[in-house]
C-alpha cells in the first residue's frame, strides 16, 4: 500500500524530516501520526502528496485523498457550487454525494457561502468532499483543529461511523490521543523531524509502558508504590507502570489505602508517545 524509506525533506539549511530506514503501511491500517508542533507531520503529508521536493524513496497509490488543515475555498461561491466544481459532478443526478450530504446533515447549508459557516460546518464541508472520492488511501490533517470539544466530539463519532466496517486505510495527524484512540490500530511517533517509533498501539504500550499503567491525579505528593516503576507522565498526575496483573493488584490496594483517585489503564496513547520520546535517541 504504501512504503517510505529514508525520506528526507529539507527547507534550504533546515531538515523538516529526516525518517531513516522503512516504513510499511498495509492496507486498511488506520495510522495515527502523533508528534508535537513542528515534529514534522505535516511535512510528511506534504512529501506524501508531492507539495514539497524530498529525497528518499515513497511507494504510493496512483490516487491519495486529502483532507488538510486550511482549505481556501472561494467566498462568493455556495456550498453546492464548490462541491459540484471540486468533484465534477452534479447534486441532482449523482446519489452517493446525495448521501454523503445527507450523512454528514449538511442539506441546509447547501446555498450558503463558505463565509457564512461555522467551523464544524466546513470541516463537514472539507469532508464530504474528500470522504466522495473512495481513494486507496486519506491523509487527515487535523480534521479537528480549532474546533471546541462538543463539536470535535460530534465529528468525530461520524467518521468514526462511516468508517466503521469499510475498507480503508488512513493516515491521521492529530494533537488529540483521543482521537487516535478511537479510530487508530497503529501509531506512527515523530519528534522533531525524526522518526521515533512505528508500530501496533499494543505493540508500542507494552514496549514502553508495559502490562498496565495506573495514572494518579495530582503530583504535589510525590508517590512510591511497593510494586510498579514511575515512568512519564503530563503535568499534574503520577503514572507507574506494572509488569503483570499481581503487581498491578498491589500497587493498587496501596493507592486504595492511601484514598488516591486513579485510573487504570492498558492502551493509553499519550502515555505511550511521552515515554517514547523520552527514551528516544536523536536521529
């Protein structure tokens, strides 16, 4: 489906990506590419889709869907008339993007203007048009940015829906775990331009976590458990990782005792990417 391998971009003296070695991407794997600002992802999007020269080798599909970040629709066009333009189609005699309107309930803003959305409104927009085009393979590029957690969260189950049971494979970029969480089987971890680490999210959590994580609220206090090793974890709480169920049960019952709140978890993503970076070598 897709292979990368020893990509490089680079912005005149600046290396914006650097990835050594191979990367495979099967069919219908859902990617979730998680890094922090100016890690790079975007980038490799962009050498992905042929906005930006790179050296190194990529193995695509002929035909790649984009969804991008910013998308500089004409203002004094509708909605209708963008679609119909983009896809070289027309609403009254082409069913599947009848349907696609009708499943993202996008009908009534058919006649306005780009203007005249809200930001769910045209992500929605953005969607219906690249969701249309059935390609081998879609890159999301934070589908979800700038858009408040009610609305991100709405988005969110709908893609999640159309996609569910649907060959598709998707390459996803996103500041939000949960996100990853719910659609994502693999993660793809970039810092600062190199690649940290490619794999299953079970694969990667048992990696760099282990059997199971217990994250505590609240770092004033610092803790230790009679079981369990503290690893990273984001400011305000307290994680600690378990090898197995009888040092995890034990770490527990000393948390209990100690009236903490906690939560239990064996694929948490965030937790995941801070670990990997910090143990991660410069590339």
């Amino acid at each position: 489906m897709l292979k990368i391998k020893n990509l490089q971009v680079k912005y005149k003296d600046f290396t914006a990506l650097n990835i050594h070695g191979e990367i495979n991407i099967k069919e219908n794997e859902i990617i979730g590419i998680i890094g922090a600002n100016g890690a790079g992802k975007s980038t490799l999007i962009k050498a992905l889709t042929n906005q930006v020269a790179y050296m190194g080798q990529i193995e695509k599909p002929k035909s790649i869907a984009v969804h991008l970040q910013e998308n500089p629709y004409p203002n004094i066009l509708t909605c209708q008339t963008i679609m119909e333009g983009l896809l070289k189609t027309k609403l009254k005699k082409d069913e599947k993007l009848r349907g696609l309107i009708e499943f993202f309930s996008f009908q009534s803003m058919l006649k306005k203007k780009v203007t005249q959305l809200s930001g769910g409104q045209k992500q929605r927009l953005t969607l219906i048009m690249v969701l249309y085009q059935d390609a081998p393979l879609t890159c999301f590029d934070e589908m979800t940015a700038g858009l408040d957690f009610e609305a991100r969260s709405r988005l969110m189950e709908k893609i999640q829906e159309w996609y569910s049971g649907k060959d598709a494979t998707l390459l996803l970029v996103t500041h939000y775990f949960d996100e990853i969480e719910k659609l994502a089987n693999k993660l793809l971890i970039i810092d600062k331009g190199c690649l940290v680490d490619f794999g299953g999210t079970g694969e990667l959590f048992k990696k760099y976590i282990g059997y199971s994580t217990v994250i505590v609220e609240g770092d004033e206090e610092k803790l230790a458990l009679p079981t369990g090793i503290q690893i990273v974890s984001d400011k305000g709480k307290q994680a600690f990782s378990f090898a197995n169920k009888m040092e995890e049960q034990e770490g527990i019952k000393e948390l209990a005792s100690l009236g903490k709140k906690f939560s239990i978890s064996n694929d948490n993503i965030e937790l995941i990417y801070l670990n990997a970076i910090s143990q991660s070598k410069k590339c």
